[in-house]
C-alpha cells in the first residue's frame, strides 16, 4: 500500500507548490475512516482510493482532485459526512467527494445497454465539475484492474457497464489511453476466449515482425535526423478489443487485418509535424486516401495529428501519426491533460495559445462530452448548458428517462407510455407521495399511480413541459370532448325523434349514414352536438317521407315576454311562459362541470328557477339563456338551433350559478362598500364590478354575482333595495 510521503513526494513531482499538509490530513482521515475494511482482493480497503489517486498523479492533476480522490468513497461507505469534509478540507473537496458520492449512489441502478448515452449524460449532468468525473474514471479504472478478485456474475455487470458506459464516457472527454484500458480490461472479462486468441496472435504477430519494426522506426529516425527534425519513433500495436471490434464489424479474419502495426512520429512543435510529413511522403509512395490533418482541423475532443499511410520498407503498408508532445498528451489524457500545461510549464507558442483559450477548450470539450460526433450534433448541442437544462429520472425498474428541466412527474408519465400518462392519478418520487405537479430533480425515481378509464384535465397542457406530454393531453381531452359532443348529440336526436313521433335505434341511423355523408353514429351524433348538423336532418335522413311542418314563432322580447320557441327536430314548438315544461323531452342541465358542454350566457348568466333555453352553437356546445333574455332575438331565424333545456339540480352540492344585476346608486362615498356588504352577507359571491356614470348625482354599478337559484338572487336584490343609497336594483337579461 503506498505510504503517505509517497503520495506527497508523487504530486510534489508535478507540483512543487502542492499542498502537503492537506494531502496528509486527507491521508490520514480516509485511512481512519475506512479502518479494517477490506475489498474483494482482502487487501485493506484504503489501498484502493489510494491507487485511484496515483493514478490521478500520472495525469498531473491538482491538489483538489487528488484529495476528493483519496476521499472519494468515504461518504457512501463510512461514517463520514459532508459536513465534516467541508469543515476539514474545505467546500471545494467537499463539493467533489459529495458528487462522486451521488454517482456511486447510481451503480445500484440497472444500466441496459439502450441507455447508456442517456447514462452518460446523467454522470455530466450530476458531475458539475469536470474533476468529478476524472476521478470517476480513475476509480472504475482501478476497479476493473481488480476486478479478477470479484465474484464472476458480479463481474460480468461491471464490465459491461464498464464497456457501455465508462469507456465512451473516457472516449468523449478525450482520454485515449484510459478509453483503451477500459475496453480491453472489460473485453477480457466479457469474452475471455476472444481476448486470449487475438492477444496470442497479437503476441506471435509482433515476435515475427520484430525485426521489421525495427527497421521502419530505424528508417524513420535516420530519415527525419538527416531533415534536421528532433522527433521519436515507435511503434505500437492495436489493442486486442480494437482489433476484436474491426473483426466484428467488417466480418473479416484476423488475417485479412492490415494497418494492426502503426508508428508514431513526437515532435517538439507544429511546424516539425508538417516537415516530418514532406521527408515521409519524398521518401515512400503514399497510399491514396488515407491522409488526415487533424491539425489544421481538429476533432471536437480537440484530437490533435496528421495521419498518413505510406508503402514503407520491404513494401510494407505503414500506418502514420504526426503530432507534437502536448498533441499527445491531450490524445492520451483528453481533459486531464489540461491540467499539464499550467503557466510555469509554457514552452512554446502553441502552448501559450492553448493557454489563452484554454478556459474556452475546456467548456468546449466539456460540452461535448456525451454527444455524437456529426457537426450538426455538435452545434445543436453546445446551446445547452451541459445538460444542466435536462433531470434524469428512474422508473422503479431502474428505467432511465430523460426530460428537459422543470418536467413534472406528468411528462415522466407520458415519456414512460402515453397510457401511462392518460391514466396518472398521483405519484411517488423517491418513495414519497408527491404532487403530480411536482418539479423533478436528477436521479429521483418516480413512480406513477394510474387509474384506467381516466381522462387527463386539459389544464395539465399548461402545466407539462414535453412537447409528447402535451400532444398526448390535447389528443386525449380532445377525445373526451368528442365524446361529449356525440353524449350531447345523442340526448337531442333521441328528443328529436320523440317529437316527430318515431322510434330512434342506432340501427336505423346505421342504415342512413350515407345519406348523412357520415362515417359512423359517434360521427354523426357529435356533429349534432356540435351543432354541425341539424337533429331534424337526421330525422329525415332515416324517414325520407317526414314532414317537416314549420310554424312561424313568435319573439321573445323583454316587453313582452309573450311565447318562446323551441327546437322541435327542425320543428317550432310553442309553449306560454309559466307552463310546466316538458320534463320527459327536455335536456337536463346542470353546472358548468357537468358532462355536457354548457355554458351560461354572457352578461347575465342563468340560474335554476330560470325558465331557460338553449342555444347551440356550431363547435361551441350550448349556451343557456333565461328565455326572457332580449339576446335571444338573434335567434330568431335559426329555430334549429334551439334546444329544449331544464334545470337538473344535485340539491346536495351547493353549486353557484351566474347573474349580472344593476345597480343605480346615489353618487356618495360609501355607496359601493353598503352594496357589497348586502352581497356579501346574503352568501352570493361576487365575480366582477364595473361602473358606469349615469349623471353627475347617480351611477350604475354592474355586478356580476354567483348564486344559488332564482329565490337566492330575488332575496339579494330585495336586501339591496332596502338601502338608502340605492334607488334602483334591475337584473340584466331580466
Ligand atoms: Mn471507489
């Protein structure tokens, strides 16, 4: 196990202004608190973050990194705090390790391989420091280097985890050399008998071309030494996974393989990489398609070297790379590599450019992280802020789901299954029953309760923030509305046939829907509701010989209230004010709750002991008039659209209904303050207040009120004309 002044002396290599004391504490307090634990090796367990943070050293990171290191598994596995980490090392440590903390609580979670680019993101979205994930990959780097000492079913996950998850992860924030390990390190747990077979050929390759590689990087140096260019050659074979996957993906055999040797060319600044080339390419044909600057165009992860490959000697296919040093330390520790060039360390021009804009690089090389590799991709997502404007949520089978910031546990339900969200009633996130209105935060895990035969409220269509969720809820109300209509239509065509004095059966309308140019009865019946389509028309549809007998109707006017008309399946019927109506045929009527689409007329509304009429309006369902109403003489001419409607009052819910009164009131202060106290006392609510000034010593006041019924509203009004201010009380529509 490495002892404490090793460590120190490891960072003080790298970093003479280390914080020894700091790196000590951390030393010492993570050793206590792991105490006897042991890994799966039987090795104490403090030897493992210790390893990660040697590894950590090799890529020259700060004090801060490698102490969340050291730290990094006490907050999950023993009694240490984060309160306790911020008070001995500050909030900085104290941030990192809490974030490590927080991704370990995540392995518990079922990773398919489907999710693993939403996974990745999860990691960047909980990571809001880079470093957290560095020692991430440090950490899982470890484990899978230990990972022998695992039970083998255990094993099996991890390394495919490792290989779905971790390995692009390291891929993207540009650390080759960790992405490799990662990958080869999983294939041989994966598939120890393919591993084994391309190592041994990989082995035999490399014995029998020893000498040949030895000539190609004799060449080269004596070549690139002639041109005055100071440059290291070696050769390097592909990684077994790497070949593995080449085999796999272009189904060849290990034979048909080419390109298995490749060289590399270090060279101390840009301008060598670019004269390294012209002494290969004078000296060795090229082959044709095969040369890459990634120089002058890097790649997103800030890849940086010129490929090329040439018919070297002994006519050999020899593969290229053409970089300078800090070209190679970022293609081999990406993001990490950072960290290397800090002020002290500038050696060259490019190093001072890096350094300007490395702030930039950085974020850049952050924003990229999880995302795929086309240009459009890479613009389309530098927008977001790192995923910050995204939460990741589970279900409880450890589904993971992605959703745009500010989702309520309504857009998890429809991003799970729009059946799921139709039917949401309530949920549970993180074991707790919360609002279904609730904002989701990353990592919760949320569980839907549902009811079938559910209809979402239109209002969750505000509230959602998916635009799936929000489709979902409009397609599903709009359904509800549909049937609605088509409840509503059907109420009016059975009515209307009872008036005509015929039988109604669907079959009958069945047989007559072509005449209608309908689809079907839902069909039909909704456009009656919706006042599409007459109840009369259908009427005729199915009894071709019908009469239809229209009488001229008399208007309903204020003066006068006189005989009012309703709709008799395109019939006028005539009825005098008082009598009783006719209970059998006529629409019940109830709140603006109920199931029909009702609503009361505008600027005096209706109230139960109203005698009233109904109004269709085409797309608009009905609208009820008190049939005094002077509004109604639009009607007039449109006897269709008049529905024969009655009060269906549920005595045990207090529902309130809409009237406008008018009030005339003498102009002195107080006025309105005595009116509203009348209101207020008789139990009515008022909706709205407006004045209108009638001459200089009196003024109308126009109230909308809420009340119970016809006798609630008389008795308010009689209240109001007991005051002294008030010289008149009228009722709007009355
Ligand atoms: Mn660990």
């Amino acid at each position: 196990m490495m002892r404490q002044y090793e460590l120190v002396d490891r960072v003080r290599r790298y970093n003479p202004q280390a914080d020894e004391d700091l790196l000590n504490r951390a030393y010492v307090y993570a050793m206590r608190a792991h105490g006897v634990q042991k890994r799966a090796s039987g090795d104490p367990y403090f030897s493992h973050p210790l390893e990660v943070a040697a590894i950590l050293t090799d890529m020259k990171l700060d004090d801060a990194t490698i102490v969340a290191a050291v730290l990094h598994d006490t907050i999950e596995d023993t009694a240490a705090t984060r309160e306790e980490i911020d008070q001995l090392f500050g909030p900085e440590i104290g941030r990192l390790v809490e974030g490590l903390t927080k991704i370990k609580r995540l392995d518990l979670v079922s990773k398919r391989a489907e999710q693993a680019e939403n996974f990745r993101k999860l990691l960047l979205a909980i990571a809001d420091d880079v470093r957290v994930l560095l020692v991430k990959l440090a950490d899982r780097l470890h484990n899978m280097r230990t990972l022998h000492f695992v039970p083998p079913a255990k094993r099996a996950r991890i390394a495919q985890e490792t290989l779905d998850i971790y390995a692009p992860l390291a891929g993207r924030m540009g650390m080759q050399g960790v992405r490799d390990e990662l990958e080869n390190s999983a294939f041989h747990h994966l598939q120890p008998e393919a591993h084994a077979m391309i190592e041994a050929r990989l082995a035999d390759l490399r014995d029998r071309n020893v000498t040949l590689i030895k000539t190609i990087e004799g060449e080269l140096s004596t070549e690139l030494v002639a041109q005055g260019i100071d440059a290291k050659v070696k050769g390097r074979q592909k990684s077994a996974y790497s070949v593995f996957n080449k085999m796999e993906n272009k189904s060849i055999a290990f034979e048909q393989l080419s390109d298995i040797f490749g060289f590399r060319i270090i060279v101390k600044r840009v301008e060598d990489c670019y004269r390294a080339l012209g002494v290969v390419h004078t000296k060795w044909p090229t082959v044709p398609g095969r040369f890459k600057d990634y120089i002058s165009t890097p790649k997103q992860n800030d890849y940086r070297s010129i490929h090329t490959t040439v018919v070297g000697p002994g006519r050999q296919r020899v593969e290229l790379q053409l970089r300078t040093q800090l070209m190679h330390d970022i293609a081999e520790n990406g993001i990490a590599a950072h960290a290397l060039y800090k002020d002290d360390r500038v050696s060259d021009n490019e190093a001072l450019a890096r350094e300007s804009g490395a702030y930039r690089w950085l974020r850049r090389t952050i924003d990229l992280l999880a995302e795929g590799d086309s240009p459009e991709e890479f613009l389309e997502h530098t927008k977001l802020e790192l995923f910050h404007d995204q939460v990741f949520c589970f279900t409880p089978k450890g589904r993971l789901i992605a959703l745009p910031k500010g989702a309520t546990p309504i857009d998890f339900a429809y991003a799970v299954h729009t059946s799921v969200g139709n039917a949401a009633v309530g949920a549970k996130i993180n074991g707790r029953i919360s609002p279904l209105l609730s904002e989701l935060q990353n990592g919760d895990e949320v569980e839907i309760a549902r009811a079938e035969g559910q209809v979402p409220p239109a209002a969750w269509e505000e509230v959602v923030v998916t635009g799936k969720a929000r489709a979902a809820i409009r397609r599903a109300t709009r359904e509800a509305v549909r049937a609605q209509y088509a409840g509503l239509g059907r109420q009016i065509v059975v009515r209307a046939f009872e008036r005509a004095g015929k039988a109604f059966s669907d079959e009958k309308l069945k047989a007559a829907l072509p005449r209608l140019a309908r689809q079907n009865i839902e069909d039909t019946l909704a456009a009656v509701g919706r006042g599409e389509m007459f109840s009369g028309d259908v009427v005729k549809a199915v009894h071709p010989d019908f009469k239809d007998d229209k009488k001229p109707r008399a208007t309903a006017t204020k003066k006068d209230p006189g005989w009012f008309g309703v709709g008799k399946g395109g019939n006028v019927v005539f009825k005098v004010p008082g009598q009783e109506a006719d209970l059998d045929r006529s629409i019940p009527i109830r709140g603006i709750n109920g199931d029909l689409p009702v609503r009361f007329a505008p600027n005096g509304g209706a109230v139960p002991g109203d005698r009233i009429v109904g109004i269709l309006t085409p797309g608009d369902g009905i609208t009820i008039f008190p049939i005094q109403s002077p509004a109604l003489m639009a009607f007039d001419d449109q006897p269709e659209r008049w529905l024969d409607v009655r009060w269906d009052i549920d005595p045990d819910k207090q529902e309130l209904f809409p009237a406008q009164i008018v009030v005339t009131v003498h102009n002195e202060p107080g006025a309105l303050g005595q009116i509203a106290t009348v209101i207020g006392e008789s139990g009515a609510n008022i909706d709205h207040i407006e004045f209108v000034a009638r001459s200089p010593d009196f003024r109308d006041v126009v109230i909308d009120v809420e009340v119970i019924d016809l006798k609630h509203l008389s008795a308010m009004i009689h209240e109001l004309k007991q005051k002294a201010v008030v010289s008149k009380v009228e009722r709007a529509n009355g």
